[in-house]
C-alpha cells in the first residue's frame, strides 16, 4: 500500500530559485535562508520518499487567464520548467508518476471533488523552488514529482475546509494504490506578504507563528479563516497558505513537529517552513523501507 | 455574500467585490469581474513569455500593443509603467510580472514603486521585518484613529 508519511510546508519565493541559479546562495543576505534549510535536506535524505505530491500554485505560467482549474494534477510523465520571463530555470525536467496520479484523480472524483486533469504542463517557480530549497542543485530530482496546482489567483480560490478535505480524499486515494511507495505531501506558497499596491511589504509574523501552531495541533481551526481575513491580517498573497491546509489534512490527525524555520524578509514575503510526520510512524520503520526503495530505483 | 455598492464613479469596485474586502487599504481584489476586466491586458503581459514578443514589444511598445483589444486607458498604464493604474485597470501582479520581467525589473523592485518608496526606503523597510499590520487592517478604522498617535513602520 502506499502511504504519506510526512508533510512539508514552505514559501515558493521566486527571489530564492534566482538567488539559487546564480550562485548568490553565499551572500549575506541568503546565507540565513539557507542555512536555516540544511536540516531539511538532511530529513528528506534520509526519508527518501519515492513520490512528492506537490502542492502549489502556478503564476500565469502554464494558466493562463484561458483556463483557471481550481485544483488540478499533473498526470503526465515529465514536467518542463517554464519560462516565466527570464527563461527556464536551469533545473531537472520533473518525472512525474503518470500511474499513481491517474489512480489519485480517479479516485478524488468519485470521492467528490472535481479535479481537472492535465496531461501536458510547464510547471513555474511554485514548484521548483521548494524542490530546490529542499534537494540543492542534483543533476536529477531523486524522486517523482505529482504537481498539484491549485487556483489561489483570481478570486475565489478554494476555501480552506474545502483544501482540508481535499487532502483527506488525496490521502484515501494514495492509501488504495497497491504499489508500496513512501509519499511525502508538499504544501507551498505564504506566509505573510503582499506583492501588490500601496500596501506592499505587508508581514504578519504574529499571524504566522500562530498558523504554524495550529496547523500542528488545531488545523480545523485554520480551516475556518475566511479569505478577507487572510488578506487584512497577512497580505492580498498570504491566501496561499491554504494550499498548505491539503497537505495537513492528507496527515493523521496527531502529528509530530519535525523541524520549523522561520525568516523575514526573502525579497517581499515571510519565509516559513515545517515539516510534519504522522505520529505514529517511527524512524525503524523508515530506515528499512529506505533501502528497500533504494533497490528499487536502481532497478528502474 | 452582500454586495459592494457601486459608489465612486470614476474607479466603481466590481460587483461581486465583497464589503469587507474593500475595507483594505492599499489592496485591491483580483476577482472574476476584474480579471474579465483585464482579460486582454493580462494576455498581452502573458504573450512576453516567448523571446520573440519581448523583442517586437521593445522594438515598438505602442505598435505591439495594437494587437490586443485593450482600452486605452490600459495601453497608456502600460506605456508609463503604471502598476498601480494597471491593477486598478483589472491587472494581477503575477502576469503584471512578465512585463516587468522583460523590463528586467524584480517583484521587490515593482513592489517599492507601487508604494512609493524610494528603493532603499523599500529593501529597509522589509529588512526590518517589513510593513506593520499595525494601523494597516481597515481604512474605516484607520480614519477614527487618525487623531491617535500610532506605531506604524512606513515604506
């Protein structure tokens, strides 16, 4: 059966992917960005999920205003890195997992929600820059890659009880897939910022310690937060935080608190990050099935 | 959810704006009625995504411009670089992006125009832990409390 073990949480800022690609990683100004993420490269090494479901959304990249799917999943085999303006990010293509995501968007359907399907996408900096933060700078991603871009653009985006659940039917999905795979679920994009108007700049860092918080021990809570209340308190761009609310919801209720970092400013945004692992799986565990999934990407 | 009355004539919020929303200042609400607004002016920002485009647009702007069914007042907001005029017209910053891109310019950059700081005044202010709340909640709440000193970090 395959499983979603963990849930990682983090900002999508592009000023992170182009601090990456041009070698500025050493500047004063990002050194604490990524210090502060050596410890979770470190995790998701040793985790070693075979699959990301990610989590994010794209930035009139691959939509346009020709079509604006609420949620949708990337059920081809590869993604490109788009071009947002300044050409591709010299990043690996992403492998998708054309077999498992087909199985997910059948099964979230007839569970209710009304994915739309995309067979052919470029996929933007919402879903490279958490790779990046995340894995450094490989030749290839070491794992596959299902992207789940959600409309958080144009108003209405989706509610947070509606992601919240959402993440408990992806959950469902993944469990009733035969194949014995380690899934680890992305939420992306926030924490506090506003890139628009007068009021640019905007940071709510109490607002931001407080989502972190309850995501961990109250995420119903957070699911009640209306959008204008995500605008006032954090900022027109701070509604991607409901993308991370798919994420908790794919988790078991109880979970531990692996790793939290937090960093004001990355360009215009509040860097947040945490990951999360169901309370009941324990480090054995993982470690065997590591090596077992090591055989199997040689094998592939 | 109640409707925002059309009030002011010369920019009327979009029916369908929700109240409340319009009771942030500085901000303004990218929703369906605004992005049909601004159809064409975002699928014209959208099309600098290919290198060809770029390059027409900056050999000819006024010329380039001609192919989209924008309304004047659109064309001109992009002739002058005027993002705010530009998101009032129905853009959103995220395709408002390619067209700065292309300039060469970063969100940050975009960002402390659009709320009139100088560059320096924009890259502290964030290094400072960026713009308070504090006083930027409400504009009807902001007005009672003009009279009262308020701790506010400004851009």
């Amino acid at each position: 059966m395959a499983k979603i073990i963990a849930s990682v949480n983090c900002s999508h800022v592009p000023a992170i992917g182009a601090a990456i690609d041009l070698g500025k990683t050493q500047q004063p100004y990002w050194v604490p960005v990524f210090r502060g993420f050596e410890p979770s490269k470190k995790w998701i090494a040793e985790t070693r999920p075979d699959v990301i479901i990610l989590v994010y959304n794209d930035h009139a990249s691959a939509f346009s205003l020709e079509i604006i799917p609420t949620f949708a999943l990337g059920c081809a085999a590869e993604f490109p890195p788009a071009d947002e303006g300044w050409g591709p990010r010299p990043v690996p293509v992403v492998k998708g997992y054309p077999e498992l995501a087909c199985h997910i968007a059948q099964s979230v359907i007839l569970d209710e929600f009304d994915l739309t399907i995309v067979n052919k996408m470029d996929v933007d900096h919402g879903l490279t820059v958490p790779l990046s933060l995340m894995f450094g700078q490989p030749k290839e991603w070491p794992c596959r890659v299902i992207p789940l871009p959600v409309n958080v653009v144009q108003y209405p985006p989706p509610t947070g009880n509606r992601c919240f659940q959402f993440g408990k039917a992806i959950r469902r999905a993944v469990e009733s897939f035969p194949e014995d795979l380690r899934v680890v679920i992305f939420g992306t994009g926030g924490m506090s910022h506003q890139l628009q108007g007068p009021r640019a700049g905007l940071i709510n860092s109490k607002f931001d310690a407080n989502f972190l918080d309850r995501l961990i021990r109250d995420p119903v809570a957070l699911t009640r937060i209306p959008f204008v209340e995500y605008v006032r308190e954090a900022g027109s761009e701070a509604i991607e935080l409901v993308m991370w609310l798919i994420a908790r919801g794919a988790l078991d209720d109880d979970v531990r608190e692996v790793y939290r970092f937090y960093h004001v400013p990355a360009s215009n945004t509040a860097l947040g990050h945490i990951i999360l692992e169901n309370a009941g799986k324990t480090r054995a565990a993982g470690k065997k099935k590591s090596r077992a999934t090591r055989k199997r990407r040689v094998a592939r | 959810m109640t409707k925002e009355p059309m009030t002011h004539p010369a920019n009327p919020p979009p029916p369908g704006t929700p109240v409340e929303f319009s009771d942030i200042p500085g901000t303004t609400l990218f929703d369906m009625q605004r992005s049909r607004q601004g159809y064409h002016l975002n699928m014209f920002c959208m099309s600098l995504m290919k290198p060809d485009n770029r390059a027409e647009f900056k050999a000819n702007e006024a010329a380039y411009l001609q192919k989209f069914p924008m309304t004047p007042e659109q064309r001109d907001a992009v002739l002058k670089r005027d993002w705010n005029r530009m998101i009032e017209l129905g853009g959103n910053i995220y395709f408002l992006s390619k067209l700065f891109s292309s300039d060469g310019l970063s969100f940050q950059h975009v960002a402390a125009l659009m709320t009139g700081s100088t560059q320096e005044q924009y890259a502290q202010m964030m290094l400072q832990g960026g713009r308070s709340i504090e006083g930027n909640r409400s504009k009807s709440r902001r007005k009672s409390a003009r009279s009262k000193p308020e701790r506010r970090k400004r851009g």
